[in-house]
C-alpha cells in the first residue's frame, strides 16, 4: 500500500513542479487565442477553464483509464510505475505540447501540426490514419453502449432501437455548437468519472483490503512479457495518441494561454490518478492477478459493475453504469467531432455555416453507422498499436516545434524516443502484428528508435536537413 500511496503523491507532486517545467519550456503568453481571434459560435467558443478541464478530462479519459488500467494491473503493481511515470514524463507532456502547440495555430488538429513540422508526406499519413482512428472509436462505442441500454429497458426496446438513439446523438453532439451539448453535459459526466475513481478508492482502503506493493516481477497469470505489452495495454492514464485528436477541441476554447497547464497536464494527471485507483483496485479487489484475469474473462464493463456494486452498494450500482454507458458515448461523439474538424483541416472548409458541418458530419455518421453492422474487431485489435504510434509522432513533431524555438527539446526528444521503441517492438511481437521472437523484436525496437533519434539529431541539431516548417512569421518571431 505505501507503493500506491508514494505514486499518487508523485503524480500530485509532478502536476506542481513538472507541470511548470513544460510550461515555462513552451513559453505561454498573454496573446489572443483562437477562441477569441476566431469565434465563430460553432467550434470556436470561449469556454470558462474549470468547464474546459471536465469536458477535456472526458474527452481524453471515458473508460479508458479504467479498462486500461485493469488490463495492465493484471501484470501486478509494477503498473503504477508506467502509470506514474508515464503520465508526468509522456501524457503530461504530450496533452499539453500538442494543445499548446494547436492554440499557435489557429486551433489545427494534430494532423495539420504535423504537416507543419514533419513535412507533406507525414501530414497525408496522419491525415488518414486519424480520421480512420476516430471513426474506430466512433463505432466501437456505439454497439457497447446500445447493448447495456437494450439489457436495462423492456424488449420492445431492443439494441437496434438504442443503437439507433446513440448514433442520433452522436449526429447532434457532432454537428451541433460545442457549448450547446458537450459544454452543458459533459461537465456533469466529468465529476461522475472522479466521484466513481474517489469512491472506489476510498472503499478499497477503509474495508481492509490489501493493495500489494511495487515488484519489478511479471506476475501476468499468461507470462505475457510487460514489454512492450503493458506499455500499450495502458494508454489512457499514462500516455495516449488520442489525446491528441482530442486536445485541438479545447485549445479551440481556452481564452489565456496561461490556462493550458492546468487543462492539458492537468487533464491528463487526473486521468493518471483515475488509472493508478483503478489498476489497484483490480489487484486488491480480485486478491492478484490471476483472479483479476479470469474475471476480465467476462468483459471489462462486468468488472467495473461488479467491483462499483460491492463496494458501493447500490449508489456504485448506478454510478458505474452511468460510467460503462456514458464515458463510452462520451468518446466517441468527440471521435466524431474531432474527425470532422480533421477533413474541416485538410479540405480548408469553414466550420461555421451549417451547410459545411453537414456535408461533413452526414457522410461520417453514415460510415460509422454502416461499419456498426460488421464485426470491426479484427480491425479494432489494431488501435492500441496506432493509438501509441500516433503519440510517438505527435511527440516527434512537438520536438521539431521546440526545437526551431530554441526551446529545450529534450523534454518531448527522449518520451519520444521511448515511445518509438515501444510501438515498433509491439508491431513486432503481438499476435495481430508479425509474431516474431522476443530475441528479435526487441532489439528491432531498440534500433528502430534510435534511427529516429539519429534522424532528428541529423536533421534538426546538426543542420543537415531542410527546414519542413510552414510556421507562420508570428510563430517564428517567438523563437
């Protein structure tokens, strides 16, 4: 128990001086953000912070702190490690890099922050690869929530009805003013995911039960290697290429500079604290590991009900299902949004007139309402992967950013790095990627991450490649 206790002081302590480190390395000033320079009553809307950091922290987390901090605690307490350190040195980092960096662009999404500091080729992949990563999420969580609805209604109100009211909201939520639902709802959704992670917490401590201490040991009831799995088990609470898609929604939204600490790290520590009570709860709850994995046998939403419940009571009863219901809803109407405002981005269409949001909004709905009848999971095996490589490049291109600035660079150069080795050996070695031996894969990893930091050092410290930069002469003079 002092373990968990000593990494959710650090993920606190982290907020309150790491937190200033990034900041005072991107440099915020008292300039006029997007939100006041581009109001247009749609997606450009100023926004109170403490509202921002709920619909923010909803936005990056739903239930991914959750599941994903399940699925890594089944490795044992060596989880809170990646949690603490990956939130303070990786998501910390990246949320707030990314969203800054959107804020000095007018409020562009990751894939034209890219473009700008990677070079066109980058900004065509990541182009595609979000809007394609976005609509996965958008259809993932659309059947989940429709079939718990369909389980809790009478059965004239089957999953087809409910399917068909979520994806009707996703419409509404997607098409609409962002402070006309988002801005009212997800707030309340918000403090409900911190009132469900403070009261199982505060249940798991004061009915005696016993949260094992931090050992390095694979303790996965499968011997399934920590690296690079668990690394990518755990995305939500402790780093997530998501989040970059989900960032530019705010930074659309925030009216002083000086508030993107609080929202993006901040966000981001909070997730971080959600995952480490999460992952201690499913060791402690289910006595280790391997009780923890064969009940994850009967799906995650089931563990989530089941510890909420016994905890809780009947009050956790309602609060964990407003969570496996609403938090996944909550994930992917702003997938949807944020796929939206990326070809908003790439076919440079003014988001204000209505006409323009529903020549956009239409065709996205009735892909992801198409793609609802299929079985997407063969695909969907494939999103932990590119959800931590679309980090690794959004961190890549934050470190060109910092790097043309004359700012300390390093702060993303080496997250960035870890992050090239994870992704790469786990395409390597998982079971929807090539298969190959640990005896391959990890050297593999190794090398190809220090191909990436040789080219950065080659192109960007030494000088020995041409500047991809499309950065404006105000962003320039900031340097």
């Amino acid at each position: 128990m002092i373990s968990f206790f000593a990494c959710l002081a650090l993920l606190i302590i982290g907020f309150l001086t790491y937190s200033k480190v990034a900041e005072k390395v991107f440099g915020p000033d008292d300039r006029k953000t997007p939100a006041l320079t581009m109001t247009d009553g749609s997606d450009y809307v100023p926004m109170g912070t403490p509202r921002i950091f709920l619909i923010q922290l909803l936005n990056i987390a739903g239930l991914g702190p959750i599941f994903g901090a399940l699925a890594g605690a089944c490795w044992g307490p060596s989880v809170f490690l990646w949690i603490t350190l990956g939130t303070l040195f990786g998501g910390g980092i990246h949320d707030y890099m990314v969203g800054m960096m959107s804020m000095r662009h007018k409020g562009a999404s990751v894939s034209e922050l890219t473009g700008t500091y990677l070079g066109n080729t980058m900004k065509q992949v990541m182009r595609v690869f979000s809007v394609i990563l976005l609509v996965l999420v958008g259809v993932a969580f659309s059947t989940g929530p429709a079939n718990l609805l369909a389980m809790l209604t009478p059965d004239i109100l089957d999953s087809r009805f409910w399917l068909a009211v979520v994806l009707i909201y996703y419409f509404i939520a997607t098409f609409v003013p962002i402070d006309k639902v988002i801005g009212k709802i997800y707030p309340f959704f918000g403090i409900c995911l911190i009132v469900m992670a403070l009261g199982v917490g505060g249940a798991i401590l004061f009915k005696g039960y016993h949260i094992p201490e931090i050992t390095l040991s694979n303790l996965h009831p499968s011997e399934t290697p920590i690296w690079p799995t668990m690394f990518i088990s755990v995305a939500c609470g402790a780093i997530s290429g998501f989040h970059a898609t989900q960032s530019p929604l705010m930074a659309r939204c925030l009216t002083n500079e000086n508030d993107g600490r609080k929202v993006f790290y901040g966000a981001m520590v909070a997730e971080g604290v959600i995952a480490l009570i999460w992952a201690a709860a499913g060791v402690a709850f289910y006595d280790g590991t391997g009780g923890l994995l064969t009940a994850l046998g009967n799906g995650q939403s089931s563990v989530v009900y089941e510890i909420c419940f016994k905890l809780l009571g009947p009050v956790g009863a309602v609060i964990a299902m407003i969570g496996v219901i609403a938090c996944p809803i909550s994930s992917a109407d702003t997938a949807y949004r944020s796929a939206r405002l990326t070809l908003a981005d790439w076919f440079q269409m003014d988001q204000k007139p209505v006409k323009n949001r529903l020549i956009l909004t239409i065709p996205l709905l009735a892909v992801g309402s198409v793609l609802t009848q299929f079985d997407v999971q063969i695909v969907w095996r494939y999103f932990s992967w590119s959800n931590q490589t679309l980090a690794m490049i959004a961190l890549w291109s934050a470190s060109v950013y910092l790097y043309q600035r004359k700012r300390f660079y390093w702060i993303t150069v080496l997250p960035a790095t870890f992050m090239s080795a994870v992704s790469f050996t786990y395409i390597l070695i998982a079971k929807e990627g090539f298969q190959l031996s640990t005896g391959i894969a990890y050297p593999a990893g190794i090398l190809f991450a220090a191909v990436c930091f040789g080219v950065f050092v080659y192109t960007c410290i030494l000088g020995k490649g041409k500047d991809t930069s499309n950065a404006s002469e105000e962003e320039k003079a900031t340097a």
